[in-house]
C-alpha cells in the first residue's frame, strides 16, 4: 500500500524597514514551535487559495503571493503518511495582525534571527531561497477562456457571443480565488464572451480595484484579422510594474506567450522546459499560467506555475 500524502500551502511573508528585509514567523502553542504560516487543503482548494488562506487565518494579514519556494516534504510522527507544503514568497497588502487560528504569537525578524529561531532545519531551505533571488518581482498571468458551448451545439449567429457552458462556469468561479491569490489588479482580455465570463467571478470579488481593458486584438477574430497588432496589445499590457492577467484563446496564445518571454532575459533550464511545453501542448481550457519576472531593464523570467483545471 502506497504512502499517502497529507497536502498543505503556506508563505513567507515579508516586508521591509528602510533598508532592513523582516521575515514573519509564528508560534503555535500546542506544539511548542516557531514556523512559517501554513495549513491543510481545504476538499476542492488550490494550493495558492490555500496559502492566502492561511497566512490571514494564522497571522491576521492579507497577501499577495510572489514566486514559488522550494516545498518541503517530510513524515509526519506516528503516522505512514508524509506531509506535502507548497510554499511562496509573499508580500504584505493589508490586515491588522489578530491572530485567530492556534497561533498565539507572531514575529518580524530579520533572516539571520529567523534561522536562529526556526524550530524546523527544513523550514530554512524556503528561507535561503527567498533571499537568494530578488524579492520584488512582478506577476504576469495568462489564461485561457474556460470551457464553452460546442462551435456545433452554438445556435447565435456571431462566435464571439458564444458563452460558457456548465463545465466552464465551474472553472470559472474556481479561478476567483486563484486569481485573487495573485492580487491580478489589471486585465487584459479579448472582449469575447467566453473570456469576459472567465474573469466574470473574480471581477465580482474585486469591484473597481481592478481595471480592465477589452482588447479585440486578443478575440480569434481580431488575431486573425491583424496579427501584427499583437506586440503593442503587449506592450500597453506590461507597461508598469502592478500584476496584470491577459486573457485569450486557443489559437493566439502560443504567439502571445511567446510576444511576452520574449521582452524578458533567457530563463534558466527548468523554466525553459516549461515555456516549452507550453509552446508544444499549449494551454488546457481555464489554465492560468503565471510567469513570475524580475524588476529593472530587460528582467528575467524568475520562475513559472501552471495551474490546470
């Protein structure tokens, strides 16, 4: 009989003090240790809604994550099963610090106190990790609309009209939270209704702390009418540093994601492996892809996570 595996998220909050980088640790009383904020799956849960979850839940704080660090994996005592965390870097947004979940105490350190006060040697290799790459980096998404009606089964007359069906619906409001995980807080989209009712469910989280462009160069139809409009329906996209979300179809996002990892420096092997495959297989119906990059002139693709239905 296999192993099995217990599936828990968290964070590594951080912020800065002038010049200072401060870690936050919390402590939990029943277990007499210092750690990073985490917590199980909820049934349905993504691991990035999971982390967000948690780290307000245990530490009182809301955020938005940053790239991926490394996860840890490790048996839980008197058990066969073994414990999967998935961690990310994150970046403090708002929250007023009321611990509410087994957590009687948190504290802003620097590293170097923060590996003195770690209980766990395993929790230390997610610590080197965050402070071995650049902590500000920007989020670039993608996504692809979520399932809809079959071409043949669509009784309207225009495609671009065509909508979701069940299945795509479901994504749909799954992709809420995930989006907001990412704290998306400007949307580039092709105007069809598939794509627009993609985003629909997280644009009813948000209100109008998000701002929106419909682009027509992003529809199949306006792609295929001027290809060429592609590379400034970019450049509009990726001017600022806020995390932004381009939402499109099948068909134009392979040239897409190739227009955007372009403007940015050769990525390290792991990455490229999975640009390319994403190049060869493209993006499943309602998978958002996020491109985590560096700050400055022509930055570097940090790291990548794909997150398919």
């Amino acid at each position: 009989m296999g192993e099995s595996r217990v599936r828990a998220a968290g964070t590594l909050p951080w912020r800065r003090r002038g010049e200072r980088l401060e870690v936050l640790l919390v402590h939990r009383p029943h277990h007499r240790d210092w750690s990073w904020p985490k917590g199980k799956l909820d049934p349905g849960e993504e691991w990035p809604t999971t982390a967000v979850r948690e780290t307000l839940e245990e530490a009182g704080l809301r955020v938005r994550l940053g790239r991926p660090l490394p996860v840890s994996v490790y048996p839980l005592p008197g058990s066969r099963s073994r414990k999967e965390v998935r961690y990310w870097a994150a970046e403090v947004v708002s929250g007023d610090g009321v611990l509410e979940n087994e957590i009687d105490e948190t504290r802003w350190v620097t590293p170097a106190v923060a590996r003195r006060l770690a209980t766990y040697p395993r929790d230390l290799e997610q610590l080197r990790a965050l402070t071995g790459a650049p902590l500000a980096t920007r989020t670039v998404g993608i996504v692809r609309h979520a399932h809809a009606v079959a071409r043949k089964k669509y009784t309207g007359d225009e495609d671009r009209l065509r909508p979701l069906d069940k299945r795509g619906e479901k994504r749909a409001s799954a992709l809420a939270p995930l989006l907001s995980a990412y704290g998306f807080s400007h949307i580039v989209s092709s105007p069809s209704v598939r794509c627009a009712d993609t985003v629909k469910p997280y644009l009813a989280t948000v209100g109008d702390t998000v701002e929106v462009s419909w682009r027509p160069e992003l529809s199949e139809e306006g792609f295929e009418a001027d290809p060429d409009a592609l590379p400034g329906v970019v450049t509009d996209a990726l001017d600022g540093d806020d995390p932004v979300l381009l939402g499109s179809h099948g068909p134009v996002l392979r040239p897409l994601l190739a227009e955007i990892t372009r403007r940015y420096r050769a990525p390290g092997r792991e990455i490229k492996r999975v640009l390319e495959a994403l190049d060869r297989d493209n993006l499943d119906k309602g998978e958002l892809v996020v491109l985590h990059v560096g700050t400055g002139h022509r930055p570097a693709v940090l790291a990548v996570e794909r997150h398919r239905p």
